[in-house]
C-alpha cells in the first residue's frame, strides 16, 4: 500500500487553524471590554434624605466668640448698670442686736458693722420713695438712706409702711429734691437662663454689682412661715447686706427685690431668690 506523505500535514492543519480561531477570538473579546469598561469611581456627593432636600446645611456662625460680639455684650452691660446704679441707695440703722446667721432658707440679714446696720433698696418715684425689705428696716420710724450720686450723699428717710408678711418696707426720703428712679419691669416674662443682675450692698461694700442667670422661676417657698408662690431664683451673688435691693434685667428694668438666699451650714451656696415686682406693685401703688 502507498504511503500518503500529505497525511502528517493534514492531520495537524485543523488543530492549527482552531488554535488560531481561538486566539483571534480571546484577542477580539478583550479588546470589546477594555473598550467599554466603566470609569474608575469618584466620591459621590453626599444626598440628604428626601425630607431634608429642601433644608439648607447650617451656616457657619462666624460672629461666635468674635471681639465685636464681646465688645456688644460688654457694652449692653455697662448701659445696664449705669442705668441702674444711681438710684440704687444704702440704707443703715443703729444696731438693735446681734443678728442671727443665715443657717438655711431665710430672709437676707443686713450686713452688721461696726456702725450699724446697712442693707440696701432702690428708689422708684422721684419724689424719694425707697422699696427695700422689712429686715432692712425692722422696728425703726426712720432710718438713713445713702445716695452714691449727686451734690448730697445722705438723707434721713421715714418709714412710711411695712409688710412683715412679705418683708417688704417702704420709705420717704426728708427732701423735696428730684431724684433719680429705677426703671420697673415685667416679671412676669422671664424665663430660667435670662442673664439678670443684682445691685447692693453686700458687707457694706456700697454699689457691687454681680451677674448671673435665673436658675428658675415661680418657686413655690415658705419662708419664716411666710408663703410665696412664685420666687424668682438665681445665681447672681446674694449675701448680706443685698436685702432690698434690685433684681435687674439684661433690658435695665427691676424685675425683682432681693430678699432671701440658701446658705446650709451659714455657707454660701450660690441660691438666691427675689420676690418678683409684678406681685409687689399693689403694695407700691396703694402706698404712695
């Protein structure tokens, strides 16, 4: 039998021919891929949910913590206390006995001195009517009034009446001069966090001032066995010597009187508290 010599070619062509087919193939497919490949991923902008679209993302607040901010803060509080520090007045009488420390809730004592006893008060007419607290006063007919402005600084003031009940006591400057006043506020419109200020005498010394918040509001106390329905308390430094004088709002209006504190222990614990000058305003327009 003749051997075919084109059978070794012909056995190895179709094997070839597919392997070329394959690669031509592999080679066309990847060349579609690379083609259409998705670009690399960015960062996707942040969505807010569908009930937030419509509200912008909060401003930087860039005037917090500013000079101009504290320089206006400032600025509001020394137009408040120049308001207010002219008719604010020390009131003294003799020494009528050792007073009693403050050991608990209880009316503020005037702070005793050597020459007696000084609290404080605040006038509301011009015509020289005083408003301070019966601890001030106590028994006496007439007492001392010290004015921290003007020509004359001391008058003799009579005790026109008192409220024992409430420790509220008002007075009559002896003079016919005009004297400056307190601008009354609307206790009640405060509310707990409003800034307020106190204005006295505490231990004598004439004028202080001190800043704080009300810590809350319509305190419910008996005080003595007195019952208040609706104290304002606050963290503005109280001590003796404080008793009848004002509670002021960052506006410069009185909104209270000074007129008891917390002190456990006869420490002091930063527990203050007013009488609000909406409940005392029958008391002030019956008597004057």
């Amino acid at each position: 039998m003749k051997k075919n010599k084109n059978f070794r070619i012909n056995n190895f062509l179709w094997p070839i021919a597919a392997l070329v087919v394959l690669i031509i193939g592999a080679i066309w497919t990847n060349a579609g891929v690379i083609q259409n490949a998705p670009a690399p991923l960015q960062p996707k902008p942040y969505l807010y949910p569908p009930a937030l679209a419509n509200i912008a993302p909060p401003a930087q607040q860039l005037t917090v913590g500013s000079p101009r901010t504290a320089l206006m803060v400032q600025e509001g509080i020394s137009s408040v206390v120049s308001m207010v520090r002219p008719a604010v007045v020390g009131v003294s009488r003799p020494a009528s006995g050792q007073i009693q420390p403050n050991t608990g809730l209880t009316y503020i004592n005037p702070y005793s001195g050597s020459s007696g006893s000084m609290g404080s008060g605040f006038i509301i007419d011009r015509r020289g009517y005083v408003l301070t607290t019966f601890q001030t006063v106590g028994s006496a007919g007439a007492v001392n009034v010290t004015l921290f402005s003007g020509s004359k600084r001391e008058y003799q003031a009579d005790l026109i009446v008192v409220d024992p009940a409430t420790d509220l006591a008002l007075l009559k400057i002896r003079a016919q001069d005009i004297f400056p006043t307190v601008t009354l506020g609307n206790s009640d419109l405060l509310e707990v966090g409003d800034i307020v200020l106190c204005v006295g005498s505490p231990f004598g010394f004439s004028r202080t001032v001190t800043m704080g918040i009300v810590s809350s509001n319509r305190r419910k106390l008996n005080i003595n066995g007195a019952n208040y329905p609706d104290m304002i308390q606050t963290d503005a430094s109280i001590n003796e010597g404080n008793d009848g004088g004002p509670l002021v709002n960052i506006k410069g209006e009185v909104i209270g009187v000074n007129m008891a504190c917390f002190m456990p222990d006869n420490q002091y614990s930063g527990i203050g508290f007013a009488i609000p000058i909406n409940d005392i305003m029958a008391f002030i327009n019956g008597n004057i």
